[in-house]
C-alpha cells in the first residue's frame, strides 16, 4: 500500500470517547525506559500477571505503566467489546459481509447447553456429530473399521486446505505425545503433486484412508488431491466399492459429498456459522480425534470452553485474551509494530505460529469496518515465529538489535513431556535470559565494565526495552492446546473489535479461488487461446507453455 488508507469514517476507533487519555498515556510512557518502570515499582512483576484456568500471563515487561491497562480497557467497553462478544456467544449475525453467525464456541458448549440459531438448538447438533466422530474414531483406533480386502487402517491422510489442514496438523504435531503410534498420520495440501506424492508413497492403499476435509467441497487443491487419492486407491484396489471404505468426508455440502462418491453416512458435518480459521474444534478436527482418541478431544475442548467462559466473564484487566489484545493494538497503534513474533519454548508447538498466521492474519488483514468506511489505523499485524530455542540461534538478532520493535510472545510449559536430563531446565532458562534481555538491554557502561574496547562498544550494547508477553502453564496436554488457542482467537477478537472490522470474512482469500480458475484452461487448451491479460501475464502463460512444452 503507497499511503494513508483513506480517510477516518464517523465511528472509527480514534474518535472514542477514551481515545484522546490513551494518547496521553502514551505521550507519557514513551520516554521510559523498562528499566526505569521497573525500578520505580518493585512489585510490578508480580502485579502485571494475569492468571486464569492454569495459565499464567506474564506482562509486566510491556512498555506500559499503572495507568495504561485500565485506559486500554476503557477503549474496550467504549468499542462495544462486551456487546458485542454476547452478539457473538448468543448466535447473532455478526459476520455481517457474510450474513452468518459466528458459533465457534457452540463448538465446545457443554451437552446439554442451549444456543439457538433461527429458533434451532445447535449444541445438539454438534454432539450429534461429536457422537458419531466418537464411535468412527474408535472403530478406526481398533481395527473394527476394515479397508476393501479386510486389512485394519494403519494409515490416515487428511486431505483438506488452509482452515481445513492447518488446525488440524498443528494440533496433531502438539498432541503426538498423546497420539496412537501405531497410527501413521500425515496431512496433504498443496496441489503441488509433490506433497501428494511424498506424503503416500511409502503407504499400502489397502491400510489407508483419507480423510477429505472441505467445508464447501469445492476447494481446487482439495478436490484435485481427492480425486488423485481416489485414482490411487483403486489402482491398487480395483473396485469402486472400496471407496466407501477408504474415504470419508468432513463438509457442509452433502451434495458434491455424494457427487464425489462418498456414502454420506461416512460424511461429518458442520455448519456455515463455523470459519474455516475456527473450525479445527468441529468436524475438521476428525483426524486429530483419530490419532489422540475422543476422550483427548473431549478434553481439548473442556479447555477451549474454559477459556471461552473466562473471557465472557472476567474483567478486561484480568482477563488473558482481552489483555493480549489490547497490547497488540497497543503497539500496533503507537509504537508502529507492524508485526508480533509467537515464540513457543516447545517443541511439539512447532506449527503453533503457522497456525497462529491463519487466524490471526486471515481475521484482521482487513482495511475498511464494518460500515465499509476505511480504517484511518494500521489494523491486524504479521504474526510469525519458530519454536524456540531454535529462532535464537537466527533472527532474535533483529530482535534485540534491530531497527524494528517486535513484541514477543513467549509461551513455555513447567513440565515437558519427555524428562531428559537437564534439557527442560536449560529450555526454561533460555525463555527467562530472553525476556529479561530484551527488556533491559545492556547499557555501554555496563559493557565497557566488562573490559570490552572502545570501538566495539556499540555494536555490544543492548539497547531493551523490548516488549514481551510470558506465557506460562503447567504442561501441554488437551486441554491446555484448546485453552492456548482460544486465547488467541479472542484476543484477535478483541482486536478486530475495537478496530471495528469483520474478523470473520475473507474475501482475499475468495479471490484466490477463483482467479486461477480462469487461467487453467488456457494452460490446457491444446492452441494458445487468445490472451486478454496484462502483457506480463499474458508473457508468463507463453513463457511456461513453452517450457513445459518443450519437455
Ligand atoms: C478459512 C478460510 C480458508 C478455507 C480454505 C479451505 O477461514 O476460509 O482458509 O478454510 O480455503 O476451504 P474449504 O474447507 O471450503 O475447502
């Protein structure tokens, strides 16, 4: 973008009546150093911690003072953040580029409770489905579930897309340790053959069953890796018949489900009030209930609702995911930061930031509200990440002395998962030396004490004062991945809020869809077609004709 995105609309987040003692508090806090806001308040490390259901929320080490929290959750009520969170848990049409509720809670609502949609209960609805996912998984884990020729599933593919893989394999890699290992579990994406290719060669298609996971059913790389599964199946199995035994479907469009040629008994369904980004707890989630079993993913959405019921109720200044979305706006408003780095201190977290990028950038990348008026205010930033300690031994450098300001969440666990020696003490250690540097830098007279020459003296000064969110609970499991997720979608909740945009929508990502579907015939036309794109594109469509012609 060249500029300013346009101009500020009638009810824009700069014009709230909170607005102007935010701006003040910032004027104020500027100047200060952490080292100084430290000093001056020798209790602030224990009182700017948030806890809730197990997990601690460390962030005194924000470059905030005593006055910015409760400023921060004045723009919060003053944005409507409580309204409009009932809006959401009670089914109202808040997606409003789409028409459609925004249900993702009812996901993991209790049996028993009761949330309409249209004057229909939903919740009964999702235990249905959970019920039936239940016992499929169970006969899969078993070995009831027999392939075409009798042999059990050894192996499962989840063929699926963007909301539809992403929760899913990072869920499955965060929860291994509670996964069957007799069970081979891979995930298929790109339409890049390769990843089809790599992901099954090794496989007997008599064991294997695919998991097709589309909400419309429609997705290009889904629905070509599906049919390409299809052709592999029965190359080795030879009869349509075998497909009711190796493919299953997770959609809401029992239509192509049975177009295809999947037995919509074999479908589980969800609903249109479920976002793609959201839905990993749904349906979607049908692989992840394979590899870990139905009582695992019963508890993985005890913690999603725990959360849930937290950030409904708590107040703002205890409340972790409004607090963490307000010091993302926070910094996204007045320090620049035009990205937020998510750094697990835990290995089977290894896709938690990817997954992250999704629901957080796919929500908020967005630069008009509600009532279609452009935004005056950077919105969603750039989420990224890697696990740590790995991240430290590359771009932490940028990070600690750097010209860009990167907040960081650090999130680690007390307890690993697999005792070895002194690793999880030395992991831990690694979390703790990182916060603390970042925040406080080390001053020239500190390096110069240390006997360094004069010359290097600058490039050996850490200046600090660099933002991070500590992120603490007692040991992965279930429930504490579905706790750590629903913190961030309400904290992207919070923010898109306040921003005043739909968090819910994509038509971005709408685009992509359907404009390679123009171009594909005219890579197929046997003729070069005539081409009314831009010179450029109509010179790459030559350019790869001719290549791949020539081979
Ligand atoms: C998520 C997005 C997008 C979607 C994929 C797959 O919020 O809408 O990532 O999940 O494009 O779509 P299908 O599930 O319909 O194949």
């Amino acid at each position: 973008m060249d500029g300013p995105v346009g101009p500020a609309g009638e009810s824009g987040m700069r014009s709230l009546a909170s607005w102007p003692d935010l701006v003040d508090n910032r004027a104020g806090v500027s100047g200060r150093h952490l080292r100084e806001l430290f000093a001056g308040d020798p209790g602030r490390g224990e009182q700017m911690v948030a806890e809730a259901e197990g997990l601690r929320l460390d962030y005194s080490k924000n470059r905030i003072d005593s006055e910015t929290v409760p400023r921060l959750v004045a723009l919060a009520e003053d944005a409507g953040l409580r309204e409009r969170t009932e809006a959401m848990f009670s089914g109202e049409r808040i997606n409003v580029t789409e028409g459609r509720a925004v249900l993702h809670t009812a996901l993991r609502a209790p049996r028993g409770t009761v949330i309409e949609v249209a004057g229909h209960d939903v919740v009964a609805d999702v235990h249905e489905v959970l019920d039936r996912m239940a016992s499929f998984s169970d006969r899969i884990r078993s070995g009831d579930w027999k392939g075409h020729t009798g042999k059990p599933i050894r192996n499962v593919i989840n063929i699926g897309i963007g909301g539809s893989d992403l929760g899913p394999v990072m869920a499955y890699r965060a929860l291994r340790h509670y996964s069957d290992r007799d069970l081979t579990v891979r995930f298929v994406s790109n339409v890049d053959a390769t990843d089809f290719v790599e992901k099954t060669h090794d496989l007997d298609p008599e064991e294997t069953l695919f998991v097709i996971a589309s909400k419309t059913f429609t997705t290009l790389e889904t629905m070509t890796n599906a049919r390409s599964a299809r052709e592999w199946s029965l190359a080795a199995l030879g009869d349509h018949a075998a497909v009711a035994k190796h493919f299953v479907a997770v959609s809401t469009n029992a239509e192509e489900v049975a177009g295809f040629g999947i037995d919509t008994d074999n479908m589980f369904g969800f609903w249109d009030w479920v976002g793609g980004r959201y839905s990993m707890d749904s349906a979607i989630g049908l692989t992840t209930m394979i590899a870990i079993g139905p009582e695992r993913f019963a508890e993985m959405l005890s913690g999603f609702h725990a959360i849930d019921e937290h950030f409904r109720t708590a107040p703002y200044e205890r409340n972790l995911p409004a607090l963490m979305g307000l010091l993302t706006l926070w910094y996204a408003e007045f320090f620049g930061a035009e990205t937020v780095a998510v750094l697990p201190y835990e290995q089977y977290l290894e896709r938690f930031p990817a997954y992250l990028q999704q629901l957080t950038m796919e929500s908020n990348g967005k630069h008009v509200r509600l009532d279609g008026t452009a935004v005056d205010y950077a919105t969603g930033p750039i989420f990224w990440g890697e696990p740590g300690t790995n991240g430290q031994h590359s771009f932490y450098q940028l990070i600690h002395q750097g010209t860009h300001l990167i907040p960081c969440d650090l999130i680690f666990f007390a307890r690993g998962l697999n005792p070895l020696g002194d690793h999880h003490d030395l992991l831990v250690a690694n979390v703790f030396a990182q916060a603390e540097a970042l925040a406080f830098g080390k001053t020239a007279d500190e390096v110069r004490a240390e006997g360094v020459e004069e010359h290097l003296v600058p490039h050996k000064t850490f200046e600090g004062n660099r933002p991070t969110n500590v992120l603490m609970a007692e040991r992965l499991d279930p429930a504490t991945l579905g706790k750590l997720v629903a913190l961030y979608e309400h904290s992207v909740f919070t923010q898109g809020t306040i921003w005043g945009i739909d968090s819910f929508d994509q038509w971005g990502v709408e685009l992509g869809k359907t404009l390679a579907k123009r171009i594909v015939p005219e890579l197929q036309a046997r003729e070069e077609p005539e081409l009314e794109h831009d010179s450029s594109t109509n010179a790459l469509i030559r350019a790869y004709r001719a290549g791949r012609d020539r081979g």
